[in-house]
C-alpha cells in the first residue's frame, strides 16, 4: 500500500494504526506526501514537508524499516537537528535500503552521522544513497558487510574519508560518485573482491583512480583526464572528456595501455573536435599527414564508439590504429552527431547546423578514403550521419 494511502487508513482504523506504526517502507518526498510545486510558495510547501515527516516519524515505532527516503533535494532549509532526529528514529536493526538527498543550495553542510551505521545497524544496509551531504567522522562506521551499493552526490568526503568507508564495505558490487569536489586521489582496494561496476562523474578536483579490485570490470567516467593506476582488469571502458582536448591521443598511446583487458571503448570529447573551433588540424589539409602511434595489440577489444566523429586527424589516427591492432573487433561505430542527434523515418529531423553537417560531409569522405579500406570483413561497421533530407538542405 501506498504511504499516502496508509497514512489515511491509519486515520480510520485503530487496528490498521498500529501497524502503521511498524511500516517497513518509509519514503518522503513532496510528490508522495502530495505536495504541489509552486515557486511562488517554496518555504510554506518545505515546512509543510518537514511537518508531515516530523509528524509521521514521532508516532512511528522505528521498529521494523527496511527502507528509508528522505528527499528534500528542491526544499529551501531542512535544519540539522530534524534531520538526525529522523535517522535516528527511522534507521534501526534491519534497515536494507537508506537514502538521503538533502537541498540542492545547502552546500553539503550537513553531515551524515556515520555512528549510526555502526554495530546492529551496518548488519543489513544494502543500498546507500545520500546527495548534498558530507562525510566525516568513516572512523566510527561499523563492517557494511551487506552493502553492495553505494551513490555519492556531490558529498563532501576526502580521497582517506572514502577509503576508508570502501574498506568497510566488502560486499560492494556497484560504486558512483558524482560531483564530490574533495576527492582527488580515488583509492579502492583488493579487498573489494564483488565490485564490478564504477562510475565518476565530474569530481573536479580528481586526479588519480587507482584500482587493485580484482573483477572491477566496466568504468564510466566523465570528467577530464585523470591518472589510472593499479591492476585494472577492465572490460568496459566510457569516457566523456567534454571540457577537455587531447583525449584521443591520451586514449591511443595510453589509456590503451592501462587497461589491456578492454572489449568496448567508447570515448566522448566536444573539446577536441567542437565543429566550430576545431582543436586537430583536418585530415585533408595540406600538411596533413596520419601519424604512426605505439605499435602496441589490442586483442581483446570487441567495441569500438566515436560519438562526434568528424575529419580531425586524431580521430581517425586512433580508428585506423585500432583496426590494424585488434584482431577480435566486432563492431565499430562511427558518429558524426553526439549520440543524441538523430532522424526518423517520420520525417521528424534533428535541427543540425549547416556546419555541422559539411563537417558530416568531410567525415564520411575521410571514412571512405582513409578507413574502410582498413575494416576487416568480420567487422561490423556503423557510420552514423545526418539523413539525406538534412543533407539536401546544404549544397
């Protein structure tokens, strides 16, 4: 039952009332409690939200939640005091899932008491999520033996904070962070023998990700370029450097390097190839020469992606190096739009720029001058341009 629906049956029903008092999931949002958005009424509608939390968490027993979520993220002010009052009602011996997304304009002031996840408690959390918080006192945190999930939103926590709570979380399968701005040297330890799947996003201050998790296997990150080290078995690599150039020669002469084991590499940089400040020189220029990078194989790689794809000779550079060096290809796809710009049979069109698609124009001829010719017959090979209805409206 709904937690609208089974605050109102516990208005009417003694019996219902009581056991109300023992529910299991317990999630507070504005949509949930049916708290309509209106800008003009934001600090009347956030202290109505605090009230019927405050409300419903008093008359609660504590005893039995598996499931706590406390989103305040579009509130104005939630005070510190309401809210450990809250965690302290609500997470008890039992508690499987926890999720805390405090507003967005509190700069992560807050911060999560770790003690409460300690002893009884840290017996059975399996999914922890908190967003504009901060993370301090990892000493006190008791073994997350259950915990396979952990998501940091832009939380402030230090690169000896983190690794601290990752060596107390041996269970852990699925770690992302984003925008935790006090993290620069991400460490995760060989202790963390069930994680496989690590997402970064725009941690600014990141310099180093350095793994020795044994069967961490796909990584997704997004930011500039950082450091990679340790023994990364990695098999699924995506990388989006949209603020930063020279991913592409990185990614040829070293990320290829780190991560031998990679079967699909996707790479994503409007930097180095933005249609109208291009960064590399064309292809077809008159010093335009293809370059010979580090003879080094890569016999494991299946994938292959290049969204934003376009004549820049590091792009095709690093295609031409990867088909002559990977003898286990099976796909290679080749995009001249960003991943998003697409055209349907409808006859509903992406609304491309007249420069965009002259660049699409080059891209597809450098394809067919420099690539195909180099694309073994086993591989699956996707150019990706803009249709013929988008080209007809340039000359």
């Amino acid at each position: 039952m709904p937690l609208r629906d089974a605050a109102r049956a516990a208005c009417v029903s003694h019996a219902f009332l009581q056991s109300w008092r023992c529910y299991p999931y317990l999630i507070f949002s504005k949509e949930v409690l049916g708290l309509e958005e209106n800008a003009f009424r934001e600090a009347e509608i956030t202290r109505d939200l605090i009230s019927k939390v405050d409300h419903i968490l008093q008359r609660h027993s504590g005893i039995g939640v598996k499931k706590l979520k406390l989103d305040f993220l579009s509130a104005t002010n939630v005070d510190s005091s309401s809210i450990d009052s809250w965690l302290h009602r609500a997470v008890t011996p039992g508690i499987e899932e926890l999720t805390l997304k405090l507003p967005l304009d509190s700069n992560a002031e807050y911060s999560f008491p770790c003690s409460l996840l300690s002893n009884r408690n840290a017996n059975s959390i399996r999914d922890l999520q908190l967003s504009f918080c901060a993370i301090r006192s990892t000493v006190d945190l008791g073994c997350l033996r259950t915990l396979t999930t952990l998501y940091l939103y832009s939380v402030r926590i230090t690169g000896s904070e983190l690794e601290c709570l990752l060596s107390n979380s041996l269970s852990l399968e699925w770690l992302t962070m984003v925008g935790c701005k006090e993290i620069v040297w991400l460490k995760i330890p060989c202790l963390l023998k069930r994680l496989h799947s690590l997402r970064v996003n725009e941690c600014k201050m990141l310099k180093v990700i350095e793994s020795y998790a044994p069967n961490l296997s796909t990584i997704c990150f997004s930011g500039h370029v950082v450091q990679m080290l340790g023994s990364l078995q990695v098999k699924t690599l995506k990388m989006s450097c949209f603020h930063q150039c020279n991913i592409l020669r990185y990614a040829g002469t070293k990320l290829l390097c780190i991560v031998p084991n990679v079967e699909e590499l996707r790479i994503s940089s409007r930097a180095e190839i933005s249609q109208d400040r291009m960064k590399h020189a064309s292809v077809f220029g008159d010093s335009a020469q293809l370059r010979q990078m580090p003879e080094h194989r890569h016999d494991t790689l299946k994938k292959f992606k290049i969204y934003g794809f376009c004549s820049a000779k590091s792009l095709v550079d690093l295609t031409c190096h990867i088909l002559e060096t990977t003898s286990s290809l099976k796909r290679v796809k080749l995009d001249t739009s960003y991943g998003y710009a697409r055209c349907y049979a409808s006859g509903r069109c992406y609304p491309y720029y007249t420069e965009q698609i002259m660049e699409a124009r080059n891209a597809v001829l450098a394809v067919e001058t420099y690539i195909m010719g180099k694309v073994p017959p086993t591989v699956k090979f996707n150019l990706v341009q803009p249709c013929s209805r988008c080209r007809a409206l340039v000359p």
